[in-house]
C-alpha cells in the first residue's frame, strides 16, 4: 500500500511539473491562452497521474502536430480569410482545451478504477476524431478548390461551416492515422498495466490504427454534419459575413440559423464522443 502511494505522489508530481512546462511553453509560444495553459496543466497531472504513458502520449502527438501545422500555415492567405469566420482562432482557451481533452480524461480515470481495453480503443478514437478536424480546418483552409456543403453538396464560401474539401478530407484522414501510428508505437512494448494482465500491446497495432482512421474520419465529418445543421451561426450587422461568432465587427451579430447553445466547443465535444463510441464498438469486434 506504502508503494503504491509513493507511487501515485511521484506520478502527479512528474505530471505537475511535466505539464506545467510544456503549458509555459506554449502560452509563450501563443499556441494557448491563459485559461488553456491552466487547463493543459490539469490536464496533463490527471493523465500522467492516472494512466500510462500512452493517454499521455497521445494528447502530446495531437497537440504538437496541430499546433505545427498551424504555425506553418498562419500566414497564408487562404487560412487568414477563413479564419476570420471561425468562432475561435490562434491560441488555444480553457473551452477548446477542455472540449478536445476532457473526454479522453474521464476514459483515463474510468481505465485507472476498471481496467479494460475498450476505454482505449475508446480513447484513441476521441483524439483521433479531434486531430482530425483540426488537421482538416488547417490544411483544407488552403484547398485550391471551393469548399462544399456537406449536407447538400453545392460549393460555399472558405471558412463556412460544414464546407468540405477533397484536401480537408485526405487531411482528416491522416490526422486520425496518426493517431492510431501513434498509439501503436507507444504501445509496441508492453506497458506495465497490460505486463501485469499478459497483454501484449504490440499485437494491436494494426487493430489500433484501423480504429483510429474510422472513428476518427467518421467523427470529422459528423463535425461537419453538425457544424451545418445544428450549430448556431450569424450573420455579421456591420459587414455583412456569415460567421459562427456572436459578435463581429466590434457588434453583436445577428443568429440567422442553429441552436444558441450549441457553439464551436460543443460541436467538437459531440463529434468525438460519437467517435469514441464508435472505436470502441471496432475494438470490441478486434479483440
């Protein structure tokens, strides 16, 4: 018993300050705002604390890729307009770090009190879903080809809700491979949870990227779905643009369609529990 809690102190402590590192980091580096770096922290204790290094690991690989691509394309021009629709841009606050995380936190904690396989292959959907609407919000912002409505199909405006490209889409994809690589890689060796119960984590690579890939490009879309449908958007009084922000222009816009309570954040909340149900049913059928 002395062990094990000797265990669980190094364990918060390494993620308290692992964490708080990687958080200062980023705040300078003005990848998250104040309220974000405070939840990164929190965050990232809770998975290191709770769970092995692969909970951990993929929340680094979504958050390091995501934050890359989006540095590497800030300044284009493609990816400035569209932005300028979107209900949140640049550094990452408390809502967006909790909408993408949150989810994957509770499955942590759920595998620590009930170890089960599933709550991972849950885990890895939810982050693939996330890293695959975000790597196709960043690469599909510079698609040559007019975005599409994924409801009706006719072509809208960059930056639209619920607009898809074929480059957004093969973007998607990849960011929900590289999750499921991620995963494989971080558990090619056994991890000492899974060394106790005769695991072998190595033998569910492929199981654990073909989940990723489905769920997570099934999540992306639903994103879209509900981005078209549901999520409430305005229309600016001032310059006229639809934007999915309440005010814009320095005024209060005006809500043309979509639920009031529905914002951005939630959209992506939805869009990676269905994806995290969804992994979930492919590795109770894989394993």
């Amino acid at each position: 018993m002395v062990g094990l809690l000797d265990e669980w102190w190094l364990r918060l402590f390494a993620g308290l300050i692992g964490s708080g590192l990687i958080a200062a980091a980023a705040y300078r580096a003005r990848s998250l705002s104040a309220s974000g770096a405070w939840s990164a922290i929190i965050m990232g204790t809770g998975f290191v604390t709770l769970g092995e290094p692969v909970w951990f690991g993929l929340l680094i690989g979504f958050f390091v890729s995501s934050t890359l691509w989006s540095k590497w394309k800030r300044k284009h021009r493609a990816k400035a307009s569209a932005e300028a629709k979107y209900e949140k841009t640049g550094r990452r606050d408390a809502g967006q770090v909790w909408a993408n995380g949150g989810v994957g936190l509770l499955l942590c904690a759920a595998n620590a009190l009930w170890p089960d396989q599933g709550w991972l292959f849950a885990y890895i959907g939810v982050m693939a879903a996330v890293n695959a609407d975000t790597w196709a919000t960043e690469i599909g912002a510079l698609s040559k080809t007019a975005p599409r409505s994924v409801t009706s199909g006719k072509p809208v405006v960059a930056g639209t809700s619920g607009g898809v490209t074929p480059l957004g889409s093969a973007a998607a994809l990849a960011g929900a491979v590289f999750i499921g690589a991620v995963a494989a890689l971080l558990l090619a060796a056994p991890q000492p949870a899974e060394a106790a119960a005769g695991t072998p984590g190595g033998g569910l690579a492929a199981a654990y990227i073909a989940a990723a890939a489905a769920a997570g490009l099934a999540g992306a879309f639903a994103d879209s779905l509900l981005g078209a449908t549901g999520q409430a958007m305005y229309r600016c009084r001032v310059c006229g643009s639809e934007t999915e922000r309440a005010a814009h222009c320095g005024s209060a816009a005006e809500k043309v369609r979509g639920f009031a309570w529905l914002n951005n954040d939630r959209v992506n909340l939805l869009s990676s529990l269905f994806a995290g149900a969804l992994a979930w049913a492919i590795g109770q059928l894989l394993l």
